[in-house]
C-alpha cells in the first residue's frame, strides 16, 4: 500500500496496471485484495486481481503461485513488476540462504538484477511503515506474519536481533556480502550470456561442450545454474549437483530429468536445457496440406526443386494420403537400398538435440515415413526432374 501511494505522488503515470494476488488462505488474504483493488481504483489506476486455485501451505507456494501471475500480467501488459520490498526483506533472505549453505549466485539475494523493479530495497521496513502513516495509507496485516512455524518469520523476530546483539555490524556485513555476490553473479552472466543460445521459444538453451570442459564439479554447476537463469529456471541443489556430473560424465545421445518438466540433454557437440511437455510428446498426427502449421515447423507447396540436396524440401506422391506427426521410438524409414534405419539415428546423426528430438516431425506417405524435414528423405521423396509429385518446403522458426 506504501508502494501504491508512492507511484500515485511521485509517478503515476509510470504505472501500467496494479495487480494484487488473493493467496486463497483465508479472510484477510481475500480482504487485503479487495482493499488495493478500492484504493487502486479511487487513485484512477487500472486494476487486476488474481486469486490461486488451490490454498498453499508453505511460503515457498504462495511465492511461486504470486510470482507466476505476476509475470502473466507484466508479460501481457508489456511492462516490469515493482515490489515493496525492503532492507530488512533483504537481510532475511540473505540470512536464510547463508543458514541453507547457499552459493554466491544465492548469497546476492534481492540485489540480483533482473526484471523485478525494488524502490524501496535500500530503506527500512520501518522507514517505509512511516510513509504509509504519514501519507494516510491504510494496509491489513497478513496474520501469518505471526506464526513461527515459518523460518521467516523466526529470522525476523529471534534469529536476526539475538544475532545483532553478539555483532552489531552484522546487518552491514550481510549486505556488503549480498553487494559482492550480485556484482560476481552479474559478471558470470555477462560470460555466460556469450557462450549459450537461447531457443526463439524461449523454453530451451543450449552450450557448445568445448564451453563447459575443463571446469571442477563446483565451477559446472555454478555455471549451470547461470544457463538456466537464462530461460528462468531456478535450479536448486539437487539439480545443480546432476548437471554438474552430466557435464563430466554423459556420452552423447544421453539425458537427464530435472524437477520442473525441463531436461539436458547431448549432441555430438552440445549440452541443451529444454522443457519438455511429456503429454505432448504422444503422436498427434494431421493431415498434410499445403500452409499448414505444426508445433513450430510450417510447410508449404513450392514450385522451385533447385534444392535437389536440400533436405527441407521434398517431392512427395500426389496419389496418396500425407501425414505429418512426430517422431515416435522405434520409427523406421528406408535408407537407400540398405534396407530400414531407426528415425532416431537419422535425428542423431543430424545432430538434433533430445529436447527437439522429441518434437521433432516425420512425413508420411500411407503408411511408410518418406521424409525427415530438414534431416533426410527417403527415396520415395527425393527431388528428380520429371518425377510427379507435390513438392514440399518445410520451415523452422528458429532453424
């Protein structure tokens, strides 16, 4: 609400919209919404109001939930979220990740640049308490800010001012620490930013093998969690300590699950982080038609065969029923006259990541997959003067 007020004063016309997040835990989070939703509207701001779909119990899922539709709403609104976040918010976190053993990427805390806007991180949650009294704000305290069975709150209320009394420095000492952790975390993404790629979807990464070789266990998984953030991904321990090890010890073709839905796997050359949607990855096939768009690739009817090598383009039989799905284990396709191959040597030897692996689409003609776009064809699709057909270019979006 201090925040609230403050953009109305200072800079109103900055704000794009006011969001405000009901955590569905009780009265006073549901009356906590409604009041920055009269407030917000009497100060002539745009409105919006989310509320979860199920009652968390832990600060961990009322975080996560608040965070995913705060995004939603920045996303859709082209525009940065702003928090209230204070000093002391900070010294909690920071306290918390040192109690948890956390690395220097966690150590930085709420100093991490990123796209989440603090005014007010370099003031006191008193100082900031004041301003709300002094410009008449009204607020609800959330009632859980009293409970100890949250680590937070025992921070807040025990740890931190027993702490402060054996050292009073303490709090300076935490943030100058906090202060170098973002300053190194800020330069090891810089260094990273050079060596990943990441997918035009915005769900994939990926690093060349020679970037990652030579590093100690540690140093991988502390770069490993840089490459994650790059598609926003948080990695915690368990995921870090796996990728690290993979690093080292993977061949190619292997893979690893990771919490989330997201995955890294290995081609000849490079490691890819991906999210991978296992209820999508069934067969879903269609009907081939000319224009028709399929879960990133579109085809479309060509009259130009000069590409007789080009492998995204092919000469399909007209007197047959096409099919594009996705590639499946166990999918064969004739490879010249030495019989049968799997589709997946063919994807391996193209150099198509796992993650993509599974995304990946085969053509069929009748019943027989006659092209791979983009990988092979077989010789019932190659491109031949004279030869009729319906001549087929495949396009990638981010190819």
């Amino acid at each position: 609400m201090a925040l609230l007020h403050a953009f109305a004063r200072v800079a109103p016309k900055s704000v794009a919209i006011v969001a405000t997040f009901d955590h569905a835990t009780g009265p006073a989070a549901t009356k906590a919404a409604e009041l920055v939703s009269r407030v917000a509207t009497e100060l002539g701001f745009p409105v919006v109001v989310g509320r979860s779909k199920t009652t968390g119990t832990s600060e961990a899922e009322w975080r996560e939930a608040r965070r995913e539709f705060l995004t939603d709403v920045a996303h859709r609104m082209g525009a940065a979220i702003a928090t209230a976040h204070t000093r002391d918010d900070q010294l909690e976190t920071v306290l918390i990740r040192v109690l948890r053993d956390s690395g220097a990427r966690g150590l930085a805390g709420l100093y991490a640049s990123g796209k989440i806007v603090r005014p007010f991180l370099d003031r006191s949650r008193h100082e900031v308490a004041a301003y709300a009294r002094n410009v008449g704000a009204t607020w609800i305290d959330d009632p859980t800010n009293d409970s100890m069975r949250f680590l937070r709150n025992r921070v807040r209320r025990d740890l931190l001012p027993a702490l402060g009394r054996v050292s009073a420095p303490l709090e300076k000492q935490l943030l100058d620490v906090a202060r170098h952790a973002a300053r190194w975390r800020e330069e090891l993404d810089r260094r990273v930013a050079k060596i990943v790629r990441v997918g035009a979807n915005g769900q994939s990464v990926s690093a060349a093998v020679v970037d990652l070789a030579g590093y100690a266990a540690a140093q991988s998984g502390t770069l490993w969690q840089s490459i994650a953030a790059r598609v926003g991904l948080a990695m915690d321990w368990r995921g870090t300590e796996r990728a690290a090890a993979f690093t080292h010890e993977s061949r190619v073709g292997a893979r690893i699950p990771l919490s989330g839905g997201w995955e890294i796997s290995r081609t000849h050359d490079r490691f890819e982080l991906a999210r991978v949607d296992r209820g999508s990855l069934q067969a879903s096939a269609c009907p081939l038609a000319p224009g028709i768009r399929w879960d990133g690739f579109t085809f479309v009817s060509t009259q130009s065969a000069a590409a007789v090598s080009n492998a995204w383009v092919a000469l399909l039989p007209a007197n047959v029923p096409l099919t594009v799905r996705r590639w499946q284990p166990g999918d064969r396709m004739q490879f010249g006259d030495r019989g049968e191959r799997k589709v997946k040597r063919f994807l391996s030897d193209a150099r198509v990541s796992g993650a993509k692996r599974g995304h990946w689409p085969v053509v069929l003609a009748g019943d027989k997959i006659v092209w791979i776009p983009g990988v092979r064809r077989s010789e019932a699709a190659s491109v031949r003067p004279g030869r009729p057909g319906v001549l087929y270019r495949c396009e990638l979006e981010d190819r």
